[in-house]
C-alpha cells in the first residue's frame, strides 16, 4: 500500500485525484489484479489503519492515500511531447456511442491512457470484464488543441474528439438494434407536485372573499346598549 498510494500509482493503472487520495474500490481491483493478492478485502485495509502503521496512511472513509507522498501530479501544464498512439479502454455497452461521438467530456473527470495495450485492458477491465480497446492518435489530436497531461507513464485528458479515434467497427446486430429502438416520448410532469399548493380556480381571482371581521350587532344587542344609558322602552 505504501508503495503503490505513496510511491509508484501509476504502475498500477492508478491516479490519485488533487488531494492525492484514491478510492477505496479502485485501490482493491489494483491490489486484486496483482498475482496472490487476490484474497485481499477492505477488511485487510481496516487492519492496516488499526494497526501499527496506521499513521502513514490517511482515510475519509470512501478514500484512502499515503501520507508521504514521493509522486506529482501537475494537470496546470500539458505534456510537451506525446507519443504518436495512446490505447484506452471502454465498456462494451458504451462502444457505439464513443464511435459515433468521441470520449465527450465531463466536468472534472478525466480519461487514462497508456502507451502500452496491456496497461490500457488492465483500467478498462476494472470497468468492464472484456473492454473494448480504443487507439487514440494522440500526437495528432495534441496539434489540434487537444490537452493530454502526463502523470509518468499514463497520460489524462478531458476530452477526445471522435476524428482522433481509431477501433474495432461497432457490430451490425448493435447498430440494427439502435436503430430500432423506439424513441423515448418524454413525459410532462405534472403541475401539481409535492411542496405546492392549488388554487382554487371556481372561486376566480377576483371574486370577493367571505367577510371575517366582527359579527354585526343584532337588535337584543342595541336594546342593551340603550338600557345601560338609562333607556327603558326603545320601540
């Protein structure tokens, strides 16, 4: 753990976010895919964090990193150089659309690419059991504006736009399917939803409401206001 969150992530298809920590479920594949560490759970961590060395790791629960971190991360300044193909693997189900659209970008994610095919199946797999592996013309792609950062051997970027992809054509029976799959009517929502109120439309917005001041005085009342001033016989 020490090596892997503190020292060399990378080598292991991993990328700590800016505050260097990795989520737990990525730190577990990572170790699982690593020959005999297999058994390895989030109890096996939680020992590690109860134990004697509990003090060169920190945790929020749902992230875990060194606290001595030997590695930099710098996503301020893209690459210089690039190598002139980089491979990224995706799930199988999101295949068609990145053929047809590109890798569209997402506010503060990034993609990981790799050099090396093996590295590339390895990040994808953790996704998808049988990724679909994509080359990217990154060298290309970099002429044309588009931003890769380097993190020593995997390289991140926001966005690959679709003319800079190059993979396995999507199969005829998936694009059939797509093409026939019925158009999704969109539903209007309802006027009335919880945490509102319904006028009353009967009544109009103009029409006067019921008076709720004081009740009027009635006759019995005026009588016994004349007989307190001394007034017998009103009527």
């Amino acid at each position: 753990m020490i090596y892997m969150l503190g020292h060399r992530p990378h080598e292991f298809g991993l990328v700590p976010d800016a505050e260097g920590f990795v989520p737990y479920k990525e730190l577990l594949k990572a170790i699982n895919e690593e020959p005999g560490w297999s058994y390895v759970r989030q109890g096996n961590i939680n020992e590690v964090l109860w134990g004697k060395e509990r003090t060169l790791f920190l945790s929020d629960g749902k992230r875990i990193k060194a606290t001595d971190r030997r590695w930099s991360l710098d996503l301020d300044h893209p690459a210089l150089s690039l190598p002139k193909i980089l491979f990224v693997g995706i799930r199988r189900k999101s295949h068609p659309v990145v053929m047809e659209e590109g890798l569209r970008k997402i506010e503060g994610a990034y993609y990981v690419l790799s050099p090396e095919r093996e590295m590339a199946r390895r990040i994808g797999m953790r996704r998808d059991q049988q990724p679909i592996l994509l080359e990217v013309m990154a060298s290309v792609a970099q002429k044309e504006g588009g931003l890769f950062y380097r993190f020593e051997d995997l390289f991140l970027t926001p966005e690959i736009l679709v003319e800079h992809i190059a993979g396995p054509p999507v199969p005829k029976d998936i694009i059939k399917a797509r093409e026939e799959r019925p158009v999704k009517v969109r539903v209007n929502v309802p006027d009335f939803q919880a945490g509102t109120f319904a006028m009353d439309m009967e009544r109009g917005i103009d029409q006067p409401r019921k008076h709720t001041g004081r009740k009027k005085k009635g006759w019995k009342e005026e009588v016994r206001k004349l007989r307190r001033k001394g007034i017998r016989n009103p009527f």
